[in-house]
C-alpha cells in the first residue's frame, strides 16, 4: 500500500537487519503480564502489537514468567527500586536474560512499553538495557483548539478530529490511534475544545460527547480537559450576572462540575481564556483573575480536577492611553501583581513568549516572577505563524531556546526550564502544554514534517533535558528512514529550517507583519480597529531606523526582566542579534555586532534565508532513495511553495524597507532567482 503518513512514529515495519531481529527476538520470546488494570492492558496490547510488527510474528503473553526467560516482563510495583521513580516513571532493566518494566502505576508501565518500543524502532541493543525515566512535569498536554463546527482555530491539517455530529453513538477508530500516538510520548491530558469555548460544552448533550472519547483515551492513561466560557452561567444557565462572587453563579459552577464527573468520573479539569480578544471573564464585574479562578477551584474541590488560567490577556486600552502602554508588557502587568491570590488548584498556563507565538520572541518575563503561582508553559505546534502546513520547520529548537533561557530570578541558571518543571520555586503543579497540529488530514498533521513537532513536543514535556537533534533522529529513524547518511542529512536540514524560517520571515526580532490571515507579508499593514492589531505597531519603521525601543527611552519592557538579562538586552551592543529589534530602535546604517549595518544585515538574512530553501530543496533530493516515495514527492511540493512564498516573504519585507531606508539593495544580492 502507498505509504499515507496514518501511522506516525507508530509504524513497526518488520526489521530489515536479519541478525538484529533475531537477535531481538530472543530478548522478547513472551510478554508476561498480569491483573486487569486496563493501562496494564494497553500497555501488553501496544507492546504486543509493536514488537509482532517489528519482529514478524506473534508474541505471546503470558499472566506470569515463572522460571522462562528470553521474555519481558511488565510489572506495577512500589518497592525498592521504583522507589525513585515519579509516579508516572519507569525503569527497564535486565537481568538473567529477563527485561522487566516496571513502575509504581500502570501509566508508568505504559510509557516504559513505549520506551522498550523506541529501543528496537531505533536498533537499539537490549542484552544490557537499562533505563530509568520521570516525567519532568506532571501535566503534559495537547490543547485543541477546536470548535463545535468542526473547524480548528489556527489548524491546517483539515478539519477536527472530534466528529461532535456522530458522538457519543459512533466512535471514530482514529480516536484510538490519536491516544495510542500521545501514550507514546507521555501526553496524559487533552483539551478537546478551543479556548475561544462554545459554551455548548458544559450542556448534557456534549458532555455525553466528551464522555465518549474520555472512554476511549482512559486506558491509554490521557484525561480529558475542557476550555470553558466564563459568561456561561448567562447564556447557557440563564442567570442575571457571571460574576464570580454572585452565590448564584457559584452554585452553577459548583453544580456544573459536578454534573461534568458524573459523566466523566475521572476528568481532567477546566482551561480558561478569560478577558483576553473580548472573551468575557471576572473583569467583567470588576473582579480579578484570580477571583475568577479560584471561583471555579472551589467548584473543583470535591474532585481531583485543575483549573488551567491563561495569561494570554493585553486590554486594548493598554495600547492607547498611556505613552509608555506596550502589549510586550501587559501579561506581566496583569498577572504579577495576584501572585499569592490563586487557589492550590490553579496552574496559569503562560505562553513562551511575552507576544503571541512569534517565530522567535524572547522568554516571557512572567517566568520567574510569580514564585507562588505554578506557572506553566503554553508552546504552539501547530504552525499559525511558522508556515500553516506548507513550510517546513522542525519547532524543538524554539521550544529548547525557550526552555534553557536564563531568567537569573534565582541567579545564573534559573532557566525557564527550572521555573516550569517547580524545580526552582518548588511549585505543587507543573504543566506544559502544546496548541495541536493535529487535524482530519490523513497524516494527521497535513505537512508529513510537521509529524516531527508533535512529537518533539511530546519528548520533551516528558524531558525538557533531551536534544533537539536526538529527538530529531529518533523521529526520523522511526518515521522516514533508518538509512544513516539520509539521517544525518534529515535532521541537519530539521535543525537549520527555523532558523532559515526566521530569516526570511522576520530575522534580527522583528514580529507579526501581518493582519488577519497571520501569514501573508503585509509589513505595510497600518489601519486596524486596535493599534497593537497592525504590522507597524510591531517594527516601527521610519526615516531613521528600524524596531520596538523597549529600553528605558521606550516602553521599558526590559524592566520587567532581572537586572542580568535587562543589562544585556539593553545594550543594542550586546543584545543578542536574534533579539535586537524586539528591544531597540536601530538607525539604518548603524553598524551592528556582525559588522555589517542593520540594512546590509537585513538584507544579508532576507535574501539567504529564501536562498536557504533552495539548499533545503536539495538536500531534500539527495535523500530520495531513501524515503518512502509518497512522503518524499509530498516534501518536495510543499518546500516548492516554500521557496516562491519565502521569496515573497523577502520582497515584500526589504521593499517596504527600502521606502524608509532609502539605501541601494547590495549587490550581491541583486541577481534573478
Ligand atoms: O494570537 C491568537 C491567535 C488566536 C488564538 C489566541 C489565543 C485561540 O491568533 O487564534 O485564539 O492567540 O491564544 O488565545
């Protein structure tokens, strides 16, 4: 059959390599397993179903070893030596030619299956295996943002995977490899509905839909979530008022969640977006976020569930009625002040960066700044401003850019990564969650690349620790090729392409040149109900020069960042290239640390970064033989339209800037395409 990207990272395509299959298959002559724990269940069956497909038959399962070896054994245990494992964690080892997998639940014991898997997909060798792995962070989730139509906010990969017209009665069989693929990689939570909610959600009719695909994603350990609408007490309970402190309005949250557990005896818990791009929220009634939040954890607190706040909020006022009012600043301003006020089930879920998912932007200055509140991290997989589905970029080195930043809250070495995990200010809660790529489009993601962020995604909410090249490779040995030299090849055009991506696109910190569509180049974009809703808001283009002075000439955002990172920033000299437009007004021919001015510098990215394409497109061939055939022509196409929109990209982009730099385009640039 053609290859159609269905399968994943979940292939398990018979072991080419004779020896090594054997070889394998002596580590692996049964599978033993007892108790009816339905993870436990999951956890045989998928080991059960990969190892058949790797090794080319049938293995069987046993309820106990006895005194066989050559087998491997799956065990839930508490005693000596998962000791040291987080209660999702396991451990594989071997011993007297028997492997065990144990963890102190059956969820750990399912992401050791899926680890084991990994070994063998990747040639691995197990005589000797021994790992140990603990999640990082506790909650690893996907949020969807998807609606009651079946449309997805911000998705290119078709329509919704959630069929809310055949729920609860049909239950699409894609539900199941969708948990099977997150299993995989230790997502254990999923928001099915946009945080733009319908508040259709909270109705009996769809939590009976919800309550469907909870049973499906049980025993593969994934809880489901849903994004709530904070004015639902009034639309959908008829209430006067929404107001978090009306007794009325508590009683019908209190009520609500109720009736949500009894359809979904173990759901997961509640997201909110609330007075953020006119969704309604406390404010609405004069009341804080916190005063929002906490009314639905008292709501929560007969049950287990979490209340997940977004601090994805800048009021429009904020750009208008004060000079130095910048959205860079407005999440820090709102939600920094209420540190302390948030009740123990609340998480607020803070995006990477201080913006909106920009192809680079630096770390939100939020981490780090509300030592009492577990914060945690909101990335985008999905590609609202990274190319839709046709451009190809590998997000890992976004996320790690990110995740090692250096916020000095605590001195050097206070990495966001440290502040997420509650390893630097000891939070109850942690969380890291990723806007899905996943859509109806056959290979679920639309780009067959784009495969490769959900799950790196994944990887690294598991182990913010691992590199973006090894999970690169084991993706690329698991999804396109097991081939070494077209590995190398892959993942080296993986690891350059967001960078190449920000060079044509908006290189040296430059943000958001569009309106609406969040892709076409319109840097000229001027007119718009909201000032902070225009492309010039964001570069500030004018006769002497270039970007957003966030220094203390400016909007002072930098003060909103410790001394040590605020020193670096602040000073064009040594503000990182990367980051230099997002914090200072640079004239046109200002030399920069490159040595090139900023225009030859711009110019230099505008123009290699779109040639860089045509590099991306070559290399892509050399790997031809080595690919299935099908994902390799679909590759192909989309870096076709990725090169002609890159040279749109760098038009439009050096054009526009022309006007205002008035300098000659240098020459080696000005040669046809
Ligand atoms: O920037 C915006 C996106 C919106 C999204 C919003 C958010 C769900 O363009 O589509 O709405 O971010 O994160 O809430």
């Amino acid at each position: 059959p053609v290859e159609d990207g269905y399968r994943l990272w979940l292939k398990y395509d018979l072991i080419g390599d004779v020896a090594k299959r054997q070889a394998y298959a002596r580590s692996a002559q049964f599978i033993a397993s007892s108790g009816t724990d339905p993870i436990l269940k999951t956890a045989t069956r998928e080991l059960q179903l990969g190892l058949q497909g790797l090794l080319g038959k049938a293995i069987p399962v046993l309820t106990s070893a006895g005194n066989r070896t050559g087998g491997i054994v799956l065990t839930v245990t508490t005693g000596t030596d998962s000791q040291s494992l987080a209660p999702e964690g396991y451990r594989i080892s071997a011993n007297n030619r028997t492997i065990t997998i144990s963890g102190k639940t059956s969820a750990g014991v399912l992401y050791g299956a899926f680890a084991l898997l990994r070994q063998l997909q990747t040639q691995q060798p197990l005589e000797a295996i021994s790992l140990t792995s603990s999640p990082k962070v506790q909650f690893r989730m996907l949020n969807h943002w998807d609606n009651v139509d079946g449309s997805v906010e911000r998705g290119y990969a078709g329509m919704s995977l959630w069929k809310w017209y055949e729920l609860p009665e049909r239950v699409d069989p894609r539900y199941r490899d969708y948990a099977r693929a997150n299993a995989s990689l230790g997502i254990n939570g999923t928001v099915v509905n946009n945080v733009n909610a319908s508040a259709r959600f909270m109705t009996a009719e769809y939590l009976q839909k919800v309550a469907a695909l909870a049973d499906v994603f049980r025993p593969y350990g994934i809880k489901v979530y849903l994004s709530v609408y904070f004015a639902a007490p009034k639309t959908l309970g008829g209430l006067k008022t929404s107001d978090p402190l009306d007794p009325q309005v508590r009683k019908w949250w209190a009520d609500k969640v109720k009736e949500i557990y009894q359809t979904i005896p173990d759901f997961g818990g509640l997201l909110v977006k609330a007075n953020s791009e006119g969704e309604p929220g406390p404010q609405d009634y004069g009341r804080t976020h916190a005063d929002g939040a906490n009314m639905l954890a008292e709501a929560m607190k007969p049950y287990d569930g979490v209340i997940i706040w977004r601090a994805f909020v800048y009021k429009a006022a904020d750009t208008s009625d004060r000079p130095t009012a910048d959205r860079f600043k407005a999440a820090h301003e709102e939600f920094t002040p209420l540190d302390g006020q948030f009740d123990k089930k609340v998480i607020v879920q803070v995006k990477n960066g201080p913006i909106d998912f920009q192809p680079r932007e630096p770390f939100s200055p939020l981490f780090g700044n509300m030592p009492k509140t577990p914060l945690g991290i909101e990335f985008q997989i999905t590609q609202e401003y990274l190319g839709f589905a046709t451009h190809m970029v590998y997000e890992a080195p976004l996320f790690k850019e990110c995740l090692e930043a250096d916020t000095y809250v605590n001195g050097k070495g206070s990495t966001v990564a440290s502040i997420v995990d509650g390893s630097l200010h000891r939070y109850s809660k942690t969380l890291m969650a990723g806007v899905a790529n996943a859509g109806s489009a056959r290979n679920w993601t639309g780009h067959p690349m784009a495969q490769a962020n959900w799950y790196a995604f994944g990887r690294l909410a598991w182990d913010h620790t691992l590199s973006s090249e090894a999970i690169a490779r084991e993706w690329i040995a698991m999804t396109l090729t097991q081939d070494r030299q077209a590995t190398s090849r892959i993942a080296n055009l993986m690891m350059k392409s967001r960078d190449i991506y920000v060079d044509y696109n908006t290189p040296i910190g430059l943000s958001r040149p569009w309106s609406g569509v969040h892709f076409a180049p319109e840097p000229w974009q001027n007119r718009s109900s909201r000032p902070d809703w225009t492309a010039v808001y964001y570069h500030r283009a004018d006769s002497l020069g270039l970007g957003f002075d966030r220094t203390a000439s400016g909007s002072n955002a930098l003060a909103q960042y410790r001394p040590d990172v605020r020193r670096q920033w602040e000073d064009p000299k040594t503000c990182p290239l990367p980051y230099l437009l997002w914090f200072h007004h640079v004239p046109w021919t200002q030399k920069l640390s490159s040595g090139k001015t900023l225009w030859t510098e711009l110019c230099t990215r505008f123009y290699t970064g779109a040639d860089s394409v045509r590099w991306m497109q070559q290399e892509w061939a050399l790997v031809k033989p080595a690919v299935d055939p099908a994902i390799h022509a679909d590759v192909s196409a989309r870096l076709a339209t990725q090169h002609k929109e890159a040279i749109w990209w760098r038009d439009a982009w050096v054009l526009y800037l022309q006007t205002f730099a008035k300098e000659p385009i240098p020459a080696p640039f000005k040669k046809p395409d």
